[in-house]
C-alpha cells in the first residue's frame, strides 16, 4: 500500500464513523418540513433554483446528471471548470440533502482516483475516467466505447426507462422498474460491447447512482423527466430526503442500494437461458 493509499483507507474509515453517527442521530431527530430541506440563504431555499442555463460548447461537463445540473443552474461554475472539491461537497449536502458525510465520502473518492488532494480543483469531464467512478451498463449514457465523451444523456434510454414504469395515478418510478432496465443495459452491454467491463465495485456504483432516483427523486416521473433530458432541477422541487442530517450512505445503501442490486441479480439470472440437460 502507498502512503495515499493508506491515508485514503484511513479518510474512509473516518468518514464512516462520522456517517454512523449522523445515521443514529437521523433516527432520533424529527424530519425535516417540507419547504424547508435546503438550508437557508443557499440556492435553492424554498424552491427557487438559480436560474438554468444550458451547456455552451467547450463547457466541462462529466456523466452524473445531478453535478451537471448544479454546474446548469451556477451552483458550481457554469463552464464545469476548477471547480474546488470542497464546493462540489458542500453543494451536494445543500442542493440534494445528502449528509455531509456521504458527500464528503463520494467527492473524496473522486479526489482519490484523480490522485489530487481534496484543497485542489477539478473540471467535470475529469470525472469521466473510464472504469474509475464511470463505468458500462449506466443507464443514461452509452458505454464509453461507444461514447467517449460521456457529457450528454442517451434520451432513447431515458424515454424507454421512464415510459416502462406503468403510469399510475402518482406517476412513479419503481425499483422494479429500475432493476430490470438495469438488468437489460447489462445484459446488452456484454453482448454488444466488445470492451465491456463490470465488475462488483462497478455493478454497486451503478445501483447506487440509480437508487438516488428513488431516493432523492422519490421517483417522481415528472422530475426526473426533466433532470435528466435537460440535467436541470424543476422549480419548486426539494430533496425527497426530510432527515434533518441529510441521507447518509449507511441508510441509503441498508434501505435501497442492496435491494436494487439484489433484484438486478434476479433479473440477469431469470434472463439467462435455461440450460438443457446433459444429452438432450
Ligand atoms: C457527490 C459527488 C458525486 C460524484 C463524484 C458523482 C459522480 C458520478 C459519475 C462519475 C457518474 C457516472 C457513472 C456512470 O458511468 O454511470 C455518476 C452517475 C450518476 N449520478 Fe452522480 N456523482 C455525485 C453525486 C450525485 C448526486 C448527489 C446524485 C443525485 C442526487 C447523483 C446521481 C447520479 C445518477 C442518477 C447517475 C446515473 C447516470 C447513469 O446511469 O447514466 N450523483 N455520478
């Protein structure tokens, strides 16, 4: 192990204490009201985003929708450029109610992979790096190899996903829903990539950036129609997460990340061909 390496480890043993700790006192403290889930005096309090500005050309702009979309409304740089690490943190914990632990634990492994140091700046695009946190089988882009530039959402795949949930009265997306789309980007991408690559730690990140629709979404259709054709944030909208600490990684990944990778799993399996008994 390099001394990064082991000062990394440390981080995030740190930072998961730190999360626990949140967790407990989320169960103990009254939710937050509606209307009231960004914190005062920041960009978005009581619905009012910044204005949206779609991406000029030569503008920076990375894979995950929801930094795109803080970049769209000025909430980090509208170029996507240097963008301080301690920012992007710090706008992930207002704007979408993550704790302050699980924004610091993601954006902390972006510095890691980026072998930067966590006072220093990036551009989106950085983020990008193929097998680093981006990876096949997403569920809005295509597969790097088909795709290297990563900064613009697949609409055919938003519009297959948000049109396979049946539209009940409420209009919303399900983990079903989420888990057998996933299952198919997966299943196609080994058949159709000839780079494909997903491997656990992979295949955990894709259900984790998928379960914030639920999560952080409530998967409401609507919203996320817009979110992710346009990576805007809707006016009026608010983080579905009302705990007063924010959504720590330990109650995301307890309460939904696992079940969407289980049901994922099922989905790839009961789509395998059965396999015929020996000498038929
Ligand atoms: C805190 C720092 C964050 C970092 C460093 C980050 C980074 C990334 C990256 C690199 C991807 C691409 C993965 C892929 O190949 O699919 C991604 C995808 C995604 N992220 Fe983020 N993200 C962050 C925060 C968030 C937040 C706060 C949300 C939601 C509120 C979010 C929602 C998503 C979603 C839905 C995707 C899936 C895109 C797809 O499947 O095509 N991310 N993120």
């Amino acid at each position: 192990m390099t001394r990064s390496n082991i000062l990394f480890f440390f981080e995030t043993l740190y930072t998961f204490t730190w999360d626990a700790l949140l967790a407990a006192i989320n169960l103990v403290t009254p939710s937050l009201k509606p209307g009231h889930i960004v914190p005062k005096g920041s960009p978005g309090e009581g619905g009012k985003w910044p204005e949206y500005i779609a991406p000029k050309e030569g503008d920076s702009r990375c894979a995950c929708p929801a930094l795109n979309a803080l970049a769209n409304h000025g909430i980090l740089p509208r170029n996507g450029r240097n963008i301080p690490f301690k920012d992007m943190t710090h706008a992930c914990h207002t704007s979408y109610n993550f704790s302050s632990s699980f924004s610091y634990l993601t954006v902390n492994y972006a510095v890691h992979m980026l072998k930067r140091n966590y006072n220093d700046s990036f551009d989106l695009e950085e983020l990008n790096q193929h097998n680093g946190i981006e990876h096949d089988a997403s569920l809005f882009r295509q597969d790097a190899h088909f795709d290297p530039s990563q900064a613009k959402p697949h609409i055919p795949y938003i519009n297959e996903l948000l049109s396979s949930s049946v539209e009940d009265s409420s209009s919303l997306l399900k983990l079903e829903d989420l888990a057998q789309f996933s299952a198919k980007r997966r299943s196609e991408g080994k058949a159709s990539n000839p780079e494909f690559s997903l491997g656990f730690l992979h295949r955990i990140f894709g259900s984790s950036n998928s379960s914030t629709l639920l999560v952080t979404f409530g998967g409401h259709i609507p919203a996320l129609r817009t979110f992710l054709t346009e990576e805007r944030i809707p006016d009026g909208w608010e983080s579905s997460v009302r705990s007063r600490k924010g959504l720590t990684f330990a109650a995301f990944n307890i309460g939904t990340v696992n079940k969407l990778e289980s049901a994922t799993e099922k989905y790839m399996k009961s789509e395998k061909p059965e396999e015929k008994p020996e000498g038929k």
